[in-house]
C-alpha cells in the first residue's frame, strides 16, 4: 500500500492480494482512506476453501498529507487477533489446546490436499 501511495497519480487503481483473517477489516479501513471506490472479490479460478481475497481500489485520492500510522502494521492490526485471544483468556479456558479448538477456522487449503493443484492433460485432449 505505500508502494502504491508512492507511484500512483490521482484517480489511479491499485489491486492486491490479500488473506482473510481478524485483520481483514482493518485493512480495508486503510484503503477507504486512500481510494474513492473499494471492492473485494474472490475470482472463480480461486479455490473456494482458499483464504485469498483481492482487493480492488479505484479512484486514488493522492492526499497532500500522509499519516505513516497509515503503513504500520502494529498500529492498524493493533486491536484484532490480540483482543480476541484476550477476550477468551478472560473466560473459564484453563488450556491451550480448548484456545485452538475455539479458535476461528480460517479457509485456506485442505490438509491432505496434494502438492501440485493442476491437472496434466495432452496438447490434442485441450484443443
């Protein structure tokens, strides 16, 4: 997102990739800071079970100032996975392990799922 802040003119677009998690709607607030349009979508060639995500962001607003806030990591995330942990904590958990099995199941790739995600077929079966 600095990068993009650094190189772009205004009403320029800026599209990323991104992984949904508790940060997800922080980060979108950061981009509604800097762009007139922000959408997110999730192309079909994607798998469903995947976390990825694309942002896109139309209309760059080419601010005359900056808040560096803006780009830190530890400012924007700062009230998200570790509030979350906090809050159980505060609960009856008494162990790690009820931690991790109360925790949010994020979408991402299956554990057996095999190391190559194509199929090889030949030049004629395409065509």
């Amino acid at each position: 997102m600095k990068l993009a802040c650094s190189f772009l003119r205004e009403g320029g677009h800026f599209v990323t990739k991104v992984f949904r998690s508790t940060d997800f709607q922080s980060l979108l607030w950061v981009f509604k800071k800097f762009f007139e349009r922000v959408e997110v979508t999730k192309p079909k060639a994607s798998r469903f079970a995947s976390a990825e995500i694309f942002v896109v962001c139309a209309g760059y607003l080419a601010p005359s100032f900056i808040d560096e806030k803006l780009f830190d990591a530890k400012f924007i995330f700062q009230d998200t996975e570790a509030d979350h942990f906090r809050e159980q904590l505060a609960g009856d958990i008494t162990s790690i392990d009820k931690i991790v099995e109360d925790r949010r199941k994020r979408g991402g790739y299956e554990d057996n799922a095999p190391m190559h995600l194509y199929k090889e077929i030949s030049l004629t079966n395409l065509i």
